[in-house]
C-alpha cells in the first residue's frame, strides 16, 4: 500500500537530515502543510528548536496579491515560524530525497478570520459566535474558501492535495485551553449545538419552511434537560429527530447537507481548474453527513463523484472505511491512521492496523505525523512499513 507521511514546513527547514529520515520511512509520498491552523507543535530533532508555535491560521508560502486584491477575507501568512516560502523551501527539499509531495490545506477552520471578521463565523441557537468555525452558508466566505483551496492547493511541483475541514466546523473544537467537556453533549447535542444562526442560514432554513427564531428557541429548549443532565443527547440522528423533532432536524440537515455540498463541489473545480493533469484531489472525510469538524461529513456517493478519493480517519478502528468503499468504483480511499503514541497512536501495530483498514477497503495509507513523532515512533513505523511489504 502507497503510504504518505504528513510534515510541516517547520519540520524540514533549517534540518538538512530531515527528507532523508522521511523517506527511510518506506514513505512514498508527504503530505506537507501549504494552508494550516494555529497549533503549538513539537519539534523533537530539530537542531535548531524544540517547539514551533504557530500563532494563527496562515498560508505557509507568499500569497498571491493579484488574486486577493480589494477582497476583505484574504488568507494571513504566516510570522517567524514559516517565513518566506516556508512551502517551497521544504517541498524542494523532500522531492530531491525522492519523495512525491501533495499539498495539506486546512480550509473551514481559522480562529482569526473570525476574530477580525465575526460575521464570519457560526453563530448558535444562543448568539455565541464560533470565531474558529467560519459559516460555509455566507457567499463571501464561501469565495474565500473556495479561491484559498485553488492557491494553497496547487503550489508548484505538487502532484495533488488534501483538503481538510471542507464542511461546516461547529462546537467540537480542540481550543486553546478548551473547557467545554463539562457536560456530556453527545452526537446529538453536539449538531444542535453546531446549528447556524447567522442571517445567512436564517434565510436558508425559512427555504426550508422554517422560522429561523421558532428554530432557535426549539433548539435552546431541547437542550435545556441535556444541560441539566436529565436526558441523553447520543444516539446518533435518531438522538437529533427526538430533541428536536423530525420534521425540523431534517430540513436543518437538508439545508447545511447542500452547502457543504456545494461547497465541497465549487472548491475540487476551482483546484483542477488551475491544476496540471493528472493532479489528484483528496477530501478528509466522514461518511456521516451532519458531522462536523476537519473530517468533514459527506455523503460517500457524492462525494467520491466531485474528488478522487478521500482521506478517512482510522486510529482506533477502521469501519468509517466502509460506507466510501461500497461506492468507491476505482476511487482511493487512504486511511489516517496515528502514530504519535503520546497523541493515541500505536505505531507498533502499524501492519495489523493497515492490513485491517486494508480488509476494508483501503487502498493507500496515511502517517500522522512524521514531525511529531518520537525517535521510537519512527522506528515502529519504519518496521511497520516493511512488514507490510
């Protein structure tokens, strides 16, 4: 099985032995980071740093100017941690060690759009704004996003792109210092906790025979029992349809479900519109279309039309592979499997896990996270690869 390691630039740069310990992986391919989110990541055998902090989301190459003039939402680049074409400069280095490099660009998930630009952002059945998940109902973000994953996507010598957090983003959010495990939401309070309120998606449920304010009040009473602990909010849409009601639950759905779709479909054209043939388009996925987050929830028929594959989160246990393979008809299917073992990942069983994921449909493999790993990670990866040649 192919298998791609994902990398920052901060990874490779200033470290001239880092593409040679990638590709003595048995990786053939990064995944390397041109559009990222905020994070603090480690750095464990950089010589010059042992702790990259990346104080916002930012495109990690020089943004071209001609294509965001006189646009109010326009991607931020990045500070000291990825300076210049931090992209180019580590993308040139992991090709000369031979290996193939794809883009990684996070889209629908950037703290400081929303910051600077709060009607961006989600906003819930209570008026909270979600400064890091942008509204994929609003047009003007919509443009952004789309034109962002035409740029970031297709930077020279890539061979194709993974587009994460192309969906709605919504309360389940690793924040900084996140303190919102206090009550057990579940799957079900965690959609009604994600609906959008803006005016955008006001209007877009009055489409769907809804009154955006009868909504919201609805979704705030449903809650109330799960907020006092007095009701479950799991079992998945059918938790949904009894807070909330079928007939309401489901034109929510059918109105978010359309512009991810939508969405998701304006993006994949507006990257092979500027893309070299052959340039493959992954999304990272769920095969649950009301989820959200940076797996973003599809419906797999769908979307293994628009894209030529999809990137599927697999630590822990492979069955979201299954509902994409029995529409895959040709399409790649990658399973994301950790192996930093201090993030839950289990690099020592890295060839059983594949095997199964390969059992279940998968054809390629990928590796979270090359540069976070430890030395020990490393080597079980390295054996793990190997015993699965």
């Amino acid at each position: 099985m192919k298998a791609s390691a994902f990398v920052y630039p901060w990874d490779v740069n200033g470290d001239p032995e880092a593409p040679a310990r990638v590709a003595d992986l048995g990786v053939a391919q990064v995944t390397l980071a041109a559009a990222y989110h905020s994070t603090r990541a480690l750095t464990p055998r950089h010589p010059r740093h042992r702790v990259v902090t990346a104080e916002h989301a930012a495109v990690l190459y020089p943004p071209d100017a001609a294509r965001w003039e006189g646009r109010e939402l326009r991607p931020y680049g990045a500070g000291d941690w990825a300076p210049g074409d931090a992209y180019g400069e580590a993308a040139a280095a992991l090709a000369d060690a031979g290996l193939q490099v794809h883009t990684w660009v996070v889209l629908a998930h950037n703290s400081r759009l929303g910051a600077e630009h709060p009607h961006t952002c989600v906003v819930n059945a209570y008026g909270d704004r979600y400064p890091w998940a942008p509204c994929i109902a609003r047009p003007a973000t919509r443009a952004y996003l789309t034109g962002l994953a035409a740029e970031a996507a297709v930077r020279p010598g890539a061979h194709g792109t993974e587009l994460e957090s192309l969906g709605w983003y919504g309360l389940a959010h690793l924040h900084a210092h996140d303190k919102t495990g206090g009550v057990a939401l579940g799957d079900a309070g965690q959609y009604l906790m994600s609906l959008c309120f803006c005016p955008d998606c006001a209007a877009g449920y009055g489409g769907q025979g809804l009154d955006a304010d009868a909504l919201a009040a609805a979704v705030r009473t449903a809650l109330e029992p799960v907020w006092r602990g007095a009701a479950p909010s799991d079992g998945g849409w059918a938790g949904v349809e009894k807070l909330l009601g079928a007939a309401p639950a489901n034109a929510t759905r059918a109105w978010r479900d359309d512009r991810a779709r939508t969405l998701q479909e304006a993006a994949v054209s507006a990257v092979r519109e500027a893309a070299p043939d052959g340039f493959q388009v992954l999304l990272h996925a769920d095969p649950v279309s009301y989820h959200c987050g940076a797996n973003a929830g599809v419906d797999p028929a769908h979307i293994l039309s628009v894209a030529d594959g999809v990137v599927v989160p697999c630590t822990g246990g492979a069955g979201l592979l299954t509902p994409f393979a029995e529409q895959a008809a040709g399409a790649v299917l990658a399973a994301n499997l950790t192996v930093v073992s201090g993030m839950g990942g289990s690099p020592r069983t890295l060839a059983s896990d594949a095997a199964r994921a390969r059992d279940l449909g998968a054809t390629e493999l990928r590796l979270y996270h090359a540069g976070l790993a430890s030395d020990g990670d490393l080597e079980g990866v390295r054996a793990g690869l190997a015993a699965l040649t």
